[in-house]
C-alpha cells in the first residue's frame, strides 16, 4: 500500500516538476504567469476528477486500495488550487483591491466559489476530524461534487476559444456523478422493496 501511495504522490507532482522544469529552463513562452496560472488550476481540476473517480473504481474492481489514496488525491487537489490562486493573485492581478479582482470575471467568481467549497473539506479531511464530525462529515464532504460542478463551469467559461477540451471534461465528470446517482437510486429501490419491509 505504501508503494501505490508513493506512486499516486508521484504522479500527482507531475504537473508542479513539469512547471519548476519549465520556469527554470525559460521555457514557458511570452507570459509564463499565466501559463503558471492555467496549468496549476488545469491539475487541481484533473485531480479533484481523480478523487471522484476513486469510489467507482472501489466498487467496480471491488479493490478497497482506492479509497485508500483518495483523501491524499483530495489535498492535492486542494494544495494545487492554492498554488492556482496565488498565482492568479502574484501573476494576473497583483494583491491590490481583492473584492475586484474576485468580481472582474463570473468566470472567476465560479472559481471562488469552488475554492471556499474545498477550504472546509481539505481542513476536515483528517481523521480526527471524521470522528468528531460523525453524520455531519459525510453531509459536509458531499459539497465536493458541488466544488467540482463549480470548478467546471469556470473551467468551460474561462475558455477563449475551442471548448473541446473542456467539454471531454465535462463528459467525465457527469459519468463520475451520474454512476453516484444511479447507484444510490438502486440502494433506495432494493430499500422500498416490499419484502425488506
Ligand atoms: C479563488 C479561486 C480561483 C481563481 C481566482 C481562479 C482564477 C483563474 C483564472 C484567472 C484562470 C484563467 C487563467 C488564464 O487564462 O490566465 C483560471 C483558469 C482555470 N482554473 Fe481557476 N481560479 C480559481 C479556482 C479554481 C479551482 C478551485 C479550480 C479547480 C479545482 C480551478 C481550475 C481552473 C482550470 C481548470 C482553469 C483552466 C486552465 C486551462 O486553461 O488549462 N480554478 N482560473
């Protein structure tokens, strides 16, 4: 287990040594800002997919090591969106007038929104947390389907062009919701059968 969490902790660092590789070579063209800026908020939302893709894999190859990896995919996810930010503060409107800066775009008032929804999450995901929360940990955690909703419409409307890219996303991201859907509507339709009453 141990080498699968080292092996999800490499990859996930990918995109952040691709980008040190990038700046340190002078190799991110005219406006390295914001390629810093796109590539940090591009990870975090590939990321945030990889965490929800982690329950459907558990219960389609019955293999619990997903699960187990899924809370470390959920904090980067959330280390990237910080990084993501400060860059959009350091590199696209400086730390001046913050209110304007989050309301200039709606695009970017979406992306706040995603952000102030994986504070609570990324703050609660210990342990410890868990426990003290009870019930109200699971009703908590399940905004991140609202933060990844959230994180995919500023995605798709921060495009300036071709919205393929962010279209394929969003095909992935509605099967990883829709199997949730369509699972939990199975447990509620085997729990109505009259012969559990
Ligand atoms: C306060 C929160 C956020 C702000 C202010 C913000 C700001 C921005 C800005 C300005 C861009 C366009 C970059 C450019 O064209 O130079 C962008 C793109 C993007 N952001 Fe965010 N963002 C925030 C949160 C998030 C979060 C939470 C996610 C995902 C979990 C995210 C994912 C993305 C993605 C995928 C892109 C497009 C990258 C690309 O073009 O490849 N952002 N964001």
């Amino acid at each position: 287990m141990l080498l699968f969490r080292l092996l999800i902790a490499g990859l996930a660092l990918v995109p952040l040594g691709l980008l040190v590789r990038g700046v340190l070579q002078g190799a991110l063209g005219p406006d390295p800002g914001e390629v810093v800026t796109e590539s940090l908020g591009l990870a975090a939302f590939q990321l945030l997919l990889a965490t929800l893709a982690m329950t459907p894999l558990r219960r389609i190859t019955g293999w619990p090591g997903w699960l187990r990896v899924r809370r470390q995919l959920g904090l980067f996810c959330f280390f990237y969106a910080s990084l993501h930010l400060l860059a959009f503060l350091q590199f696209v409107v400086g730390w001046q007038d913050l209110t304007a800066s989050f309301t200039k775009r709606p695009y970017i008032l979406a992306g706040l929104v995603a952000f102030i929804i994986l504070l609570p999450l990324a703050l609660t995901s210990t342990r410890g947390m868990m426990r003290r929360l009870g019930k109200r940990w699971k009703r908590l955690h399940s905004g991140v389907y609202l933060a990844a909703v959230a994180a995919w419409v500023h995605f798709l409307w921060q495009a300036r062009g071709d919205i393929g890219e962010m279209l394929a996303y969003g095909v992935i991201l509605a099967v990883l919701l829709g199997l949730r859907l369509w699972w939990s509507a199975a447990v509620q339709k085997r729990l109505a059968r009259p012969d559990r009453a």
